[in-house]
C-alpha cells in the first residue's frame, strides 16, 4: 500500500503539515517535530499564508531537494484553478509524490485516475450527495475544506464539529480536516470523535517560520498521541 494511505491505517489522526512556503527548512522543521506527512504547493495562490507558488519548473529545485531528504510522505498541490492544473499535471507525476492534492472542481477530468493517490477537496459549496460520490470518482483521501474564506482563523465550533462528522459518516474514505479555523491542541479529541482521519496544519495555526512550525507540529503531535 501506498505509504501514506498506510498512515490512516496504523494511526489514529494523522497530522500533515501544509507548508505556507517550499522551503526546505520548513519541510526538515515539520518531520524533525513529528508531522507525519507534508505537503507543499505549485501553481497557486494560497489564501491563508498569501504565498505564490509558480509553475512546477520553477519550484522544482526545492521540490526536488525535500522530497530528496523527506522523513516521511510527502503530498503536491497541483493548482488552484483547472487551468493551473492542467500546466504541470502530467510532469508532476515523474516526481515521487505519495499523493496529489487538489480541488474536486479544480481537477480536470482527464487527469483523474492518473496513478498518483489523489486527495480532493471540497467546499461549503458542495452537496451531501455530491460528497458521497467523490471516493467513486477518484478520491483516496477528501479534504473538507468547507469553512468560507471570511471565516478562515476564527475558533472551531460545535458546528463545525457536526459538519465534519456527517462528511466522515457518509463517504468511505479518510477524512482530513484542514486548519481553516485556528484549531487548538485542546480541540483534538473532539475532531477525533467526529471520525475524520486525519489533521492537516498549517499558517493559520503555525505560522510561516521553521521555530514556529516546529513548535505548533510539536504541539499537535504531543496531543493526538495523548488521545
């Protein structure tokens, strides 16, 4: 099995670390304080950390140097829009990616299937029913980003307690919630009762330097193990 869907077979959340910038101190910071796995970004424009990433040329230098040196799996987000996508998806599988990272509505359809792991996202946009379909069309892994971009940083509610488990309960594939709220080490056991699989951090909550990832990785690795 491929290793990082091997991750939410043997641990109970798993912890990514989405860095806010491909740099390869901040990957070396986030495996040395326990994430289990790190994704990093092309052809995007992030929201939360207000980074840039460029084309897969220009980024593959660093790319290439962390993937060289990871400590554990390592995810690509292909772009942030079908068009972005589309320039660099089919190069992007010559890396040894252990998955890819994408929008569902973002991911042209000729690129689904094309052997990488694939972890899709949806938004607050999408449907129950929608949602339900996403592992039979090509998902390994979903990401429910569904917290609105205004809303991004403010504390995780009840409510979105009750979001994340009625996605957990109706599809069969790990779920993985992203830091979209400033989620604290305190709301761990919650999300794990909700039934997701899997906690991905990143600048919301860490910041985008490596003592600050380090510390927050450190932080979220010290409560799900206390779980």
């Amino acid at each position: 099995m491929n290793d990082y869907l091997q991750l939410f077979e043997t641990r109970k959340l798993v912890l990514i670390m989405s860095l806010p910038c491909n740099e390869p101190a901040l990957c070396r910071a986030a495996f040395d304080a326990g994430a289990d796995a790190v994704k990093v970004h092309i052809n995007v424009e992030h929201r939360a950390s207000g980074t840039h990433f460029g084309r897969l040329a220009q980024e593959c230098p660093a790319l290439e140097t962390m993937l060289e040196h990871r400590r554990g799996p390592m995810g690509l987000v292909l772009g942030g829009s079908p068009e972005a996508v589309a320039l660099d998806a089919l190069e992007a599988r010559n890396l040894p990616f252990a998955f890819h990272s994408v929008y569902a509505h973002h991911m042209p359809a000729w690129a689904v299937g094309g052997g990488v792991p694939l972890m899709a996202a949806c938004d607050g946009s999408y449907s129950l029913d929608e949602i339900r379909e996403m592992p039979a069309c090509g998902t390994d892994v979903l990401e429910a980003s569904v917290i609105p971009g205004t809303e991004y940083g403010q504390p995780l509610s009840m409510r979105d307690l009750l979001k994340y488990q009625l996605i957990a309960k109706n599809v069969s594939v790990p779920v993985v919630v992203p830091t979209q709220r400033a989620i604290r080490t305190e709301d761990v056991a919650a999300l794990v009762r909700t039934g997701v699989r899997g906690l991905m951090i990143g600048a919301v909550v860490t910041g985008r330097e490596a003592s600050t990832i380090a510390r927050a990785v450190e932080a979220f690795r010290k409560a799900i193990d206390e779980v």
